[in-house]
C-alpha cells in the first residue's frame, strides 16, 4: 500500500489539498486492503488513518498495517472536527461522485466554525486504479478462467425449455462452487426478443431453438471481477443470426487487433463502430465499446465516443460490440484485454459460438 499512498499523496500535491477523505467502497479497499461494509480513510502528507465502528476495529488492524486504525461513531461531529485539526487539514478532498448532498450537509456542520475548506474531487483514485498492478492483474485472471469455466459448463447444458432464471442460477451456483466468492452482476440471460435489452434481467422466459440466446456474466475472484459475454444458439443457425453474428464478431476481432497504447477510447470505440455502422446496423449498437474493470466491474478507461482518456499499458478492460434488434433479439460479444507492451492481450478463453 505504501507505492499507493505515495501516488496518492502526489496528486494531492498537484491538487493542492491537505488531505482527502476516501468514502467509496472500492477506493477504500485499493487504497488499504480493508475489506469491511463501513468506514473512511483521511490521508494526509504525515498520515494514514482508517476509521470505521466497534465491529470492523480488528479486522481492519489486521488488513490494514499501513494505517492507523481509530475506533468511531458515526456522529462525525464527535471525530471529524478534531482530526482535521489533529492533522492540520485547511483545504480537504473528497470524492464529489460519491458523497451525498446529505453527506456533505453532515461534513458542513460538523466542521462547524473550523477553517476547512471541502474541495470536490473528481476521481482521483479512480484514475490511479485503472492501470493494474501485476498482482491485480492476476486477480482478473483466475476470475476470468473462472468465469470461462462456469460458462462452458453451463452451456454445454443447455436445453430447450430451461429458463432465463434456471440458466443464470446454474452459472452462479457453479462459480460459488468453485471458489469464487460471488458474481461481479447479476447476470444477463436474454433469450430470443429479451436479447434486444442489453441489460435484460434473467427471468422465466424459456430458450428455444432458432433464437440468439445473449448470457453475460462474471465471477469476483480476490475482490477483482471478470465480465464476458456470449451469445449462444440452438439448432441450425438461420441467415439472419449467422449476418448479424458475423458482424459483431468482425467488429470485436477489428478492434482487439487494432487497439493500442497510446490512442483515446474514442478512437478504440471507432474501431469496432465504423465496421458495424458500414454494414448498416450502426442505429442497433448503442452503448460504447467497453469499460475498464477491477475491483468494480465498471471503472476507467472508458471505451466511448468522445472518451478522452487515453489507453495505457496495465490497463484492463472490456471490448464488447452488440447489435440489438427490437423483436428478433441481439448479439453481443465481450472479451476482458489487458494492454501489454502496447497491446491488447485478451484474458476470455472460452469459445465464442458453439452450434447445438
């Protein structure tokens, strides 16, 4: 933790902020491997200290040796005023995406005539996740295989008439079976039409033959999440499925052999965009290319139009073209990557499309 503080305390430096206070889950645990439901971090130049309630102070002793644990309520007029004086914090960061108003209300008088000023960050923390230590890159591995696992296993078991619901069930009793610690998400299974809504919520819907069946899904291995997406076929494969099929896969395999180090995730998204544009279907593909993903399953670089940020090696994330079709269904495909020596190296070994 101590590289990550020290990036940390740089930013603040540009910033010019005293100290920040770290509120978000997934913030909390990359900046202290604290893993605990509740709790804040204040880090200042001289400091590191971790306050969280009577039910975590021993656990987060013991995750946490590089902070200095402090045992609270959550009345942060009881705390929050003298530890910003203990620490001689004038201007304090905090993450604007994630405090509430309310919140923010609650620092406001708490802090009551002391001379603090709250400055509204903008990610900072956010933006030091996205590129991955090797240590969490190999996080993201064993929960991609055990995402490729789980898949495989599930598919092979396909059969008309299961339902949406029995399918996702299926996908996580095997990955909690198998050492995950859970999903990433709650799984999408859209079958025939549902597989138009990118975001369908598996329900009873039965499969069928002669319907694209769209299954995304990740397992969470070490805190860190896969996410990859299939889209599967019973029966003969009829001329429109193998069309639309063929362009997705076109677009997807395009932008992983085209993506590098050094261009922006609108140029990425462009990639797989002007394939299926070209081909006719750019109205059916509405969401961007991909996201990057860690201990979130939706984290920067962002893969879009307009995105600015620019791809650097370490970074992860997902590369995911889809054509969507209102009464006819969708096809999607999803690999996680992880840029290495200026290239894409795609952590999904399962199959992309195996005929039943």
């Amino acid at each position: 933790m101590q590289d990550r503080l020290r990036r940390l305390r740089a930013k603040l430096d540009e910033k010019s902020c005293d100290a920040i206070l770290v509120t978000q889950p997934e913030n909390r645990r990359y900046m202290s491997g604290f893993t605990g439901s509740s709790g804040y971090l204040v880090v200042s130049q001289g400091a590191a200290v971790l306050l969280t309630d009577f039910r975590y102070t021993e656990q987060a002793g013991l995750q946490s040796p590089d902070y200095q644990v402090r045992q609270i309520s959550y009345d942060f007029a009881t705390w929050f005023p003298q530890l910003m004086g203990e620490l001689s914090v004038a201007r304090l960061a905090f993450d604007k995406n994630h405090v509430s108003y309310g919140m923010h209300q609650v620092m406001v008088k708490a802090l009551g005539e002391a001379k603090v000023e709250l400055a509204p960050d903008d990610s900072t923390i956010e933006l030091l996740r996205a590129v991955k230590e090797p240590a969490e890159i190999a996080a993201l591995e064993r929960a991609q295989a055990l995402t490729d696992q789980a898949f495989e296993h599930v598919e092979a078991r396909l059969r008309p008439g299961m339902t949406e619901g029995e399918i996702a069930w299926e996908l996580e009793k095997y990955i909690r079976e198998h050492g995950g610690e859970g999903l990433a998400f709650d799984t999408i299974v859209g079958a025939g039409p549902n597989g138009a809504r990118p975001h369908h919520r598996a329900g009873d819907t039965p499969i069928k033959e002669g319907e694209p069946i769209v299954i995304d899904m990740g397992a969470r291995v070490d805190g860190y999440c896969a996410d990859m997406t299939r889209t599967v076929y019973l029966g003969a494969q009829d001329d429109q499925f193998k069309k639309v099929y063929d362009i997705v896969l076109g677009a997807q395999l395009t932008a992983e052999a085209l993506i590098k180090a050094g261009i922006t995730g609108d140029e990425a998204d462009g990639y797989a965009r002007k394939l299926i544009e070209d081909a006719g279907y750019g109205e059916t593909f509405g969401h961007s290319l991909g996201h990057g993903i860690g201990l979130f399953v939706h984290e920067h670089p962002r893969l879009a139009k307009k995105a600015e940020n620019v791809l650097e090696d370490g970074m992860v994330f997902s590369v995911e073209p889809g054509i969507y079709i209102t009464g006819w269904g969708g096809v999607r495909i999803e690999d996680l990557v992880v840029l290495e020596n200026g290239k894409p190296r795609v952590l999904a070994k399962a199959h992309k499309l195996r005929t039943k």
